[in-house]
C-alpha cells in the first residue's frame, strides 16, 4: 500500500512545487494582453542587446536630400510636387503599383517643372522594394494605405534609408514596436508626416502655451470628424473601408492627438499613462459597407470617443467620426490654468490681460472677459503676435505652395531642414507608435466596456529625459 502511494504523492508534490516556483502571470491572459486589476495592459516587448534609444536622433547633415516616394494616389503626387519646391532635394524614384499614376507624376510634376525624369518602378505590389534597395537614395516617402506602411518601412530603414510615412503609420501594437525597433537597430529616422501639427493655428497655440500664455495646460481636445461619404470610392482597392469594416476602435487617431501630444510634451518630461474609449454601434458605416461590399458586417463604431491620462493626471479628449452627417472637424482644444486656445467649429482665445505683452491692447479697450473668447481684432493681432517662428520663416511660401492651406508644405520644409542641418526631427518614432497605437488599444477597451487600457511606453523609460517639446533649429 504504502508503495503504491509513493510514486503518485511523488509525483503531485513535484508539480506543486515546480508551479509554485514559476512566475505567475497576473491577470486573465486574452491574446496579446492580460486583463488586470489596473485594466488591460498589452505585453511590451524587451529592447535587445546592442539596440539603443533615437531619442533625439541627429545624423549627419545631409546636403541634398534624395527622395524615393512609394504610393501615388490621392495624396502622394502633392507631396512629390510640395518637394520639388523645397532646394536640396531630389527626386530620385516614383514607384506606384499602377504604371500610369506613376507616369502621371513623371508628367506633370517632375517634367513640367524641367527637373530628370525620376527612376520609375511599378506593375507589381512589391516593385517598391527595388527603390528602397537603391544607394542613391536617402528618404523613402510612404503614402501608400495604412497597411503597406510598417513592411514600407521597416524594409527602407533595413536598408539604409530613412523614413517618412503618412498617418496612421502602423495598425497594430505589433506594427508600433517594430518601427520602434527597427529605427533603433538601424538608428535611422522614423517620422510620421502628421502634418496637423504645422498648422498655423496649432503652431500659434503652442507658442502660446510654451510662452505660458495659458498657465498650466491640464486638458485638451483633439478630432478627427469628416464626413467621408464622398470619398469611400476613391481609395484604391478600396482599402479604407475594408480596414474600418474590420477594425473597431478610433483608427485615425494622429490628426487629433499629434499637436496635443507636442503642447503636453509627451515623452519629453511627461506621457500618456492609460486610457478608455466607448463607441457607438455603426449606423452609416453600415450602410456605405451594404452599398459597397454587399456585407451588413462592419466593426467600426460611427462615433468613437477616447479619454487619455497622463502621468501627471492630464487629460486628452480624442474623438473620431468618418461616418455622420455634421460639418468638418478637427478639433483642437487647450485648456490651461489661465487661458484657452480652441479651433472648430470657432477659433478663438481667452487668456488674462497681464499675460498679453505690456501696449499690445488697443488703448481703451475693453477689458478682457474671463467667460468668453478675446475679441475677433485681438484674436487676429495675437495670431501675428505669436505666430511661431518656424511658422514665420516659411509661411508666404507655405500659402503660395499649399497642402491644406500651408501645413503640408511647412512640415516637409522642417523635415528637409533637419535632415540638412543634421538635427532631431520633430517628430521622431516614438511619436509615430504613441499616436498610432490608439488603433489598437482603442479597440481593446472598447470590446472590453470601456475598461482602462495601460499606455506602453515606446521610450522603454526614457520619457523623462528630455524638458519640454521644442523645434530643433540650427
Ligand atoms: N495627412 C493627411 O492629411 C492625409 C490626407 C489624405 C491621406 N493621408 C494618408 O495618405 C495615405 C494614402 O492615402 P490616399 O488617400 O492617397 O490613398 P489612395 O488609395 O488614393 O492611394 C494609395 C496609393 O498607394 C498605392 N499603393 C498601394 N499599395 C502599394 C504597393 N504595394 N506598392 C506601390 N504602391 C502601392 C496605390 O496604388 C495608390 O495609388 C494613407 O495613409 C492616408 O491615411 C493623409
């Protein structure tokens, strides 16, 4: 008898102490996260040897600027054309999976202007590995759909280059690591071209708010709401929709949350720490994806809204809409110990009289309303007053070159200048993941009612490192 026990009593014994000695995992594990007495938090994956921090990246300068631009659909010819007007860049490649839109560019972008026809690849969707594979080549510019990004991009700082990559630059928690990663194994740059961070509004609020104009800023609000019924027919393959159908969750976070990002000086002395969002059901979503794709299935919620905290208990209001029937959107919302800055659907001030410089109101004015937005005149007067110098320098070739009224001009003016003057982008990859990854961890609060989501820090705990949010300049 007391034989027969042995082996078995042996044997549990063996097991309970093997799981006693083996680290548990808090929380109930569902995929690539763990649900916890915290909320969601997503598994972060270790930096590997020899891989280092881009924080504050700066290369050599590089005198001319040869460019590679991949996907020319709606937006990526007025990027090439933007560059053609920008001294010390060349475009050195067009690649297109469709060989006309391609040619079209060649036509009437690069001949038009007297410049050399650029190299052209097209034909296939993986001749874009060809250009990135070249040694002429210093900057691969991606305007292609968002899930070409990553791959576009992690292939191009693979092989030397470095980056430029429309919005949303990754879809996936994954997706946000990698370009993390990879711009770190090669110490290349990784900027996402989020070019509502350059608009003259935003550029003039962030002055304002570095200059303290607002006190403190403790919260702010930031949109995308565009109603894109006129549009879901011109993406190509109709990549758009087919990526909303798919995926619940604010999907095109960046425009909102980049200039917010910049005035809270995320990852420059403070982060974003966690967040919830809620949806709606889909309602119009619904219905274009009936008329398009025949399916009643579609993730995306019409409205999708986000709260964000930060470490140091700042909150961040995101919100997005493609869908419902209401005027164009982009909020941008600050609010301060002392002041405000609001743009959409009215732009406007409210700061306290002493903060203004001594002489800049109008002898005999009225005095300024604590419960309302400063004057339209003083509004105008303040814009000029505090236009950002970097807005300052370029803004009439801004206006004449366009791209959303100048924003889109002013941003790759910045990107070509640092990249010339061998300076820190403004905006570097650690940006790019912060704000992409709201897709992902959007949807992960949602499916799991509205509970918190843990933000990751890219920076791997370097988000302390550097004071404030500043332009570089020579
Ligand atoms: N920042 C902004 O204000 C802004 C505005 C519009 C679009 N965008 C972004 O720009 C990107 C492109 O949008 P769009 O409106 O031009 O879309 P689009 O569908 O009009 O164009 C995409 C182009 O990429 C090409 N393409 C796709 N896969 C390719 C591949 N494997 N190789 C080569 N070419 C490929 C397609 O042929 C197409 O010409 C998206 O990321 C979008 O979010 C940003």
């Amino acid at each position: 008898m007391k034989n027969k026990l042995f082996f078995p009593i042996l044997s549990l014994l063996f097991c309970f102490l093997v799981s006693a000695c083996t680290p548990k995992e808090k929380g109930i594990r569902k995929g690539n996260y763990r649900i916890t007495d915290q909320g969601i938090v997503f598994d972060e994956p270790q930096r590997v040897e020899g891989q280092k921090s881009v924080l504050q990246l700066a290369v050599d300068p590089i005198e001319n600027v040869r460019i590679g631009f991949i996907g020319l659909g709606m937006r990526g010819p007025d990027a090439v054309d933007r560059m053609t007007h920008i001294d010390g860049v060349t475009v050195v490649a067009l690649c297109d999976i469709e060989p006309d839109r391609v040619e079209k560019v060649q036509t009437d972008i690069i001949e038009a202007k007297g410049l050399p026809r650029a190299a052209a690849y097209a034909g296939s969707r993986e001749a874009w590995k060809e250009l990135c594979e070249r040694d002429d080549i210093d900057l691969v510019y991606i305007c292609t759909d968002w899930k070409t990004h990553v791959p576009m991009a992690v292939y191009a700082m693979q092989h030397g280059k470095h980056v430029a990559v429309e919005v949303p630059a990754a879809t996936s928690l994954e997706e946000c690591w990698q370009l993390v990663d990879v711009a770190e194994q090669t110490q290349r740059h990784c900027m996402m071209l989020e070019n509502c961070c350059y608009d003259f509004f935003e550029l003039t609020a962030l002055n304002m708010a570095q200059q303290g104009l607002f006190g403190e800023l403790i919260h702010g609000e930031g949109a995308y709401i565009h109603n894109l019924e006129p549009y879901w027919h011109e993406y190509y393959d109709n990549w758009r929709l087919e990526f909303n159908q798919d995926h619940s969750g604010d999907v095109y976070p960046t425009h909102g949350l980049g200039p917010l990002c910049q005035a809270f000086d995320i990852h420059r002395g403070d982060r974003m720490k966690s967040l919830v969002s809620m949806s709606t059901p889909s309602y119009n979503g619904k219905k274009i994806a009936k008329e398009m794709m025949d399916t009643e299935e579609f993730a995306n919620g019409d409205m999708t809204t986000t709260m964000i905290q930060t470490e140091k208990g700042k909150t961040l209001l995101i919100e997005h809409d493609v869908y419902t029937y209401r005027p164009y959107n982009r909020l941008f919302q600050l609010t301060g110990t002392e002041g405000f800055a609001n743009k959409y659907p009215v732009s406007g001030f409210t700061v306290q009289e002493d903060k203004l410089p001594e002489g800049f109101l109008p002898e005999g004015h009225k005095p300024l309303n604590p419960h309302d937005f400063v004057p339209a005149d003083v509004r105008d007067s303040m814009m000029k007053e505090y236009l950002h110098p970097i807005a300052k320098e370029i803004e009439a070739k801004a206006k004449e070159v366009g791209g959303h009224g100048g924003m889109d001009f002013i941003m790759d003016y910045r990107l070509i200048y640092c990249l010339h003057n061998g300076l820190p982008l403004d905006e570097d990859v650690y940006d790019a993941a912060e704000w992409s990854c709201l897709g992902e961890l959007t949807a992960a609060s949602i499916a799991e009612g509205g509970m918190p989501v843990v933000m990751p820090d890219f920076t791997r705990g370097d988000w302390d490192k550097v004071k404030g949010f500043h332009h570089a300049v020579k």
